[in-house]
C-alpha cells in the first residue's frame, strides 16, 4: 500500500518558491495563507540550505492526538486531511504541528481566526472527489486525477519529491550515491525522521 | 378574570424565557478519539478509475518516476 510523503532535498532547493506558486495557484488559496513555504537557513551565509515545507502528514500526526473536536482522518495513503465543517478554528494543531503547517485565514474584522486550512496532499477533502464543494474548501483533488501534488510535480530541480514513501525513498537514495560517487556529502532529508519516525517502514 | 388570565400570561413568558435560556449540546455523537467528520472515499473511486486500485497504483507509480531525472535523461 502506498504511504505518501514528502521529500525535500536541501542539497537541491533553490529558493525558487515555484512549489508555494504552484500550491497557490493549483487550489486558489486566498492571501494570508500558506500552505507551503520555503524556509532557508542561514540565509546570506555561504553554505546556507533551503528547504520547501508543508504538512508531511506524519505518520503519527500529533494534530490529529490534540484536535478537541477530532476532525482529523487518515486516507488509506496515508494522507492526513480534516473535515472544515468540524473544524472550530481553536489553533491547537498549529502548536502541536513541529512543521508550522496548519493555516488560519483572518476571516473577520477583529482578526477572528477562520477554520484551519493545510496541505491537503492535494487530495482534497471529504467532499466528493472533484466536487465543486471539495475545490472551494480544500483545493483541487489531484490524487484522484492520478497526478501526484503540484509543488512537487512541478519544482524545477526535483528538490521536492513527493509520492509514495518507498518510491521517493529509492529516488533519493540514487541521488546519495551518485553524490558520494562525487565525493560530496549528503545530510538526511529534513524533516524525515519527525514526520515518519526513525527506523520506521510504515 | 383579568388577574388570572395575567398570571397566566406572566408564568406563560417566564417559562419561554427559561427555555431560551436552556443549552444544548452542540457535538452531536462525541467520542474521544475517533473521527467525527464526513468519511471520505479513496481516490480512486470515481468515473476514471472506477475503483480499480491497480490501475491508479500503476499511474501514481509512473508519475513519481518522473520525478527521477537519473531515469528520465539516461
């Protein structure tokens, strides 16, 4: 069974933030949110890495442990998604998130928290498959289309990869070995063992 | 007459009152731990694939093979 996951290889990511375009114009996400962004480090210094971050949908996500009114679900995949019409907006996921992921837009005058919106994998939502109801709420349903998320298919130098864990995996495994070949070191990928745990298949 | 009738009137509105008062649960089923949203189907039931896993396993595959330049230029 496919476990989806995302990715990033800093050795590649160029600050381009053609994924955040991509993820933007792909679901129409409105201003103030995010669901994707790139975050560098060490930003000016030689030697500084970017990297391309969303929701990993974790293999233990702790959102879904601390969300009070549990409108978290796991796919098959292994995609975390929600439901909007359970959601209440309190934030709780946003602290527990160790990504930054969940996103609020500013929905009143005051500054009211709206419900949270996140990357969906682009997988949508628990609307039907390719509804128009699904598209307002969570973006387009690409997984259904047989397409795999838009950052990642479009990121012009495949630092972003996305796509069944053990797939991306080998991909990026070629890669390390065709760099050591080359005598350059490769860290491991970002964010990978606080997503998906150490040692872990599933 | 009138002085009963009123009382009634009066005890009629306090009542309604109360009632507006009163507070009703607002999470239908709750149950700690467990999804409380709509379910949602897999991605590949729908007119394309038409719930053949194999058929959308097989593009989802070849999709992220595409992501492999070392595949795609050699």
């Amino acid at each position: 069974m496919a476990r989806m996951k995302f990715l990033c290889d800093a050795e590649r990511c160029i600050e381009c933030n053609g994924c955040v375009t991509a993820c933007k114009q792909e679901h129409e996400v409105p201003w103030g949110v995010n669901r994707r962004r790139v975050v560098t480090i060490n930003d000016g210094v030689p030697g500084e890495r970017s990297m391309s971050v969303a929701c990993m949908h974790c293999s233990d996500a702790p959102c879904m442990a601390v969300c009070p009114v549990d409108c978290f679900y796991r796919t098959e995949e292994g995609v975390v998604l929600h439901d909007k019409d359970i959601c209440i907006g309190c934030g709780y996921c946003f602290y527990a998130c160790p990504f930054g992921a969940p996103q609020f837009p500013q929905t009143g005058a005051f500054g009211v928290r709206g419900k949270m919106d996140k990357c969906t994998f682009c997988a949508g939502g628990p609307e039907p498959d390719g509804s128009p109801a699904e598209f307002a709420k969570y973006g387009r349903n690409r997984l259904s289309e047989g397409k795999l998320p838009a950052c990642a298919e479009m990121c012009s130098t495949k630092a972003l990869l996305g796509g069944d864990g053990d797939v991306i995996s080998e991909i990026y495994r070629d890669r390390v070995t065709m760099r050591a070949a080359r005598g350059s070191k490769s860290g491991p990928p970002w964010g990978w063992d606080s997503a998906y745990g150490t040692g872990t298949k599933s | 007459m009138m002085t009963r009738l009123g009382s009634i009137a009066v005890a009629a509105a306090l009542v309604l009152g109360l009632v507006a008062c009163s507070e009703r649960p607002q999470v239908a089923q709750y149950k700690q731990g467990t999804y409380q949203g709509k379910p949602d189907t897999p991605p590949y039931q729908n007119a394309r694939f038409n719930g053949d896993k194999a058929a959308w396993d097989r593009e989802i595959a070849t999709r992220a093979q595409s992501q492999n330049e070392y595949k795609r230029t050699n």
